[in-house]
C-alpha cells in the first residue's frame, strides 16, 4: 500500500518466489562390508545443488565416541544452479576404522 496523502492511497501487487537451497546426496547410505579389528575401509559419494540458490553445508557424525568414523571435508560452499544445471559438486570420503 502507497499513501500519498491522507486522502489518497494506492494498492500495487507485489509476487515474490522463494528459492530454497537443495542437496542431493548420490547415495543414501554408505556400506562399509565386512571389516576385521583395526581395518580402515573408505567409501565416496558426492553432493550437489541442483537449485537457484547457494548453500553451506556441514557433516555432523553423530554417536562417534570411539572416533570410528571420519571425512575427509566437514564442510563446504556449493554454488547455486544455473539454467537448472548443476555445475557445483562435492566429493566427500567417508572412513571407517573398525574397533
């Protein structure tokens, strides 16, 4: 709403687009087979942003007292998408060391 003067006033509508940030993982889990006592195994996949829209992101082991488990990148930037292409990729190793 506009107000030019007391008497006067003009309604302009105004439409707006939210652009969230997306991750995509290209695996939903990681499977580490059979590993012996002391044995490290490591397993990669990638993430990316397919949206018009920047993101950071993180990696929070969680239940990981024995420091079993660790990667290589804990965080990092992805750019957003042009056109809908996803040029912005990260690869992420993932280890295992068996206790």
């Amino acid at each position: 709403m506009i107000n030019y003067s007391k008497e006067i006033s003009q309604s302009i509508p105004i439409k707006a687009k939210i652009m969230a940030p997306e991750i995509k993982a290209t695996k939903d889990y990681i499977d580490f087979g059979i590993c012996l006592v002391g044995q490290e195994r490591y397993q990669q996949f990638s993430i990316r942003n397919p949206s018009c829209s920047s993101l950071i992101w993180r990696i929070e082991i969680e239940n990981n007292q024995d420091f079993a488990f660790d990667s290589d990148i804990k965080n990092g930037f992805l750019e957003a998408s042009q056109f809908f292409i996803s040029t912005s990729e990260q690869i992420v190793s993932v280890y295992f060391n068996a206790k």
